[in-house]
C-alpha cells in the first residue's frame, strides 16, 4: 500500500563553498569537466566564481546543473542531495 505522506522537500539550508561543489561533482565527471561546468553555471547565472555562496545560490546553482542531460545532470543531482542532507564527505583543500 502506497504510503500516505507528503515526501519531504528539503533545501539547502546553509552556505556552501563552490570548490565543494566542484570536488562532488569531479567525482563523476573529473577535475576539469566539474571545473567547467560548474564555472560555466556560476557566469550564466553571475554569482562569484569562488568562495562561499549562499544557500539559495547553490540551490540555483545544483538546479540549473541538474536539467542538464547525462553524467552532468545525474552527478549534479547526487550533490545537491548530498549538500541538502548535509551529508557531503568530500573537503576540499
């Protein structure tokens, strides 16, 4: 029997740093494609290139990454659940 409750929606609640997201996302893609993409998103959508964002920057950010098609959609949506459940073991250096 299907489960009557409304799924939790989580957001991200909390700054996170853009070299986090970079190293979540070069799990999957590698170090100069996270690079990329990542970078790409940040100019398209004109937040700082490095340092901290705020909360709803990376919500934005992990989003747009998201819709994109193949690994980059799919790893795009691993790290934003990972950050929203603060979860997220990688640190970068």
């Amino acid at each position: 029997m299907p489960s009557l409750r409304k799924p939790q929606v989580l957001v991200i609640e909390r700054p996170v740093d853009v070299a986090l997201i970079k190293a979540h996302m070069a799990g999957s893609l590698g170090l100069e494609k996270a690079d990329a993409v990542v970078s790409n998103t940040l100019k398209a959508l004109t937040f700082p290139l490095q340092g901290e964002l705020a909360a709803d920057q990376a919500e934005s950010v992990l989003s747009r990454l998201a819709l994109e098609p193949g690994l980059i959609g799919l790893a795009a949506k691993v790290t934003k659940q990972m950050v929203r459940n603060q979860l997220a073991p990688l640190v970068p250096r």
